[in-house]
C-alpha cells in the first residue's frame, strides 16, 4: 500500500470528525443522553441537557453537576447562566466553553462569604475554560464596614473551597 505522506494527516483528523460527529448523534435526544449519565454508560455531558433558563438556571446547572458525569461542558447560550450558590461536585472535570458567563442572581450574594461556586468537603475538582468569565451582580454586594488606610472594602469570590 503506497501512502502519500500528505495524506497521513488528513486520516486522523477525519477519524476525530466521524466521532465528534457520532458524540453528537448520540446526544441528539437530551433525556437519553441524562439517563445513559446516570446509568455511568457517558463520561461527558453537557449542561444545557438539564436545561436552561436565562432568568434563573441554577437547579439545571446544580442538577447537571450532581449527574456523576465526569466532565461536563457548560456552553454558550447566548445569555448568561444566571445562577445562586452551586456546589461542586467531587472528581469532576468543568469546562466552560468559549464565551460563556456564569452570573450572580441578582440579590442572591448578600452574605459576606457567598460565592458563585463551593466545594465544601469536595476534592478532585479541575474547571476550565477560555474567554469564559463569572460575574456578580455589584450592586447586590455586600459592602464590608471594614476600612483599610481609611478605603472600604469590597469582597466577593468566584469560588470558595470550603
């Protein structure tokens, strides 16, 4: 057999394109990928399978965390994932595509400690993306009464381990 040695790329890239491809035929209906999820059959699972709701998405983001996926892709609705406090779930890969936002409910993050993401007693947690951004609501803040050199503070975490 006589390969072109031009060729040899293209054959790779056209085996990931028929699987990438398949991943997606597989996913087409959103309750059958879910259960294959819980049944541990799927590995990967996208958020959006447990829905999304651009007033309030946070029980679909908490549910699809707590899936037992063990990466779950959180993509870009066109609209921010606007969420309350998610806990983390342990030994589990997020990825959160190119252009997403995560944002803070609106008078959800009062408290001193809130924070977006926790992981209280959880471990094994990656989260990535890129150009993906968090955002909280500023005039939902809390204003600490605390000064340093005579400047009030502002705190307010993304995440928070425990």
């Amino acid at each position: 057999m006589n390969i072109k040695p031009y060729s040899m790329p293209i054959f790779p890239g056209l085996i990931c394109m028929v699987m990438a491809a398949a991943e997606m035929a597989q996913a087409e209906n959103p309750a059958d990928a879910i259960k294959e999820v819980q049944a541990g059959t799927r590995q990967v699972a996208q958020a959006a399978w447990w829905g999304f709701d651009k007033e309030d998405s946070t029980k679909a983001l908490q549910a699809a965390i707590n899936s037992g996926a063990k990466k779950l892709v959180i993509g870009d609705m066109g609209s921010p994932w606007v969420v309350d406090t998610i806990q983390l779930a342990s030994d589990q890969e997020i990825v959160f595509e190119k252009g997403v936002v995560v944002q803070a409910k609106r008078g959800a993050f009062k408290g001193k400690t809130d924070a977006l993401f926790t992981a209280k007693l959880k471990s094994n947690i990656t989260r990535y993306g890129v150009s993906a951004w968090t955002n909280h609501q500023r005039r939902s803040w809390r204003i600490s009464t605390s000064t340093c050199a005579g400047s009030r503070l502002f705190w307010r975490r993304t995440a928070r381990p425990c």
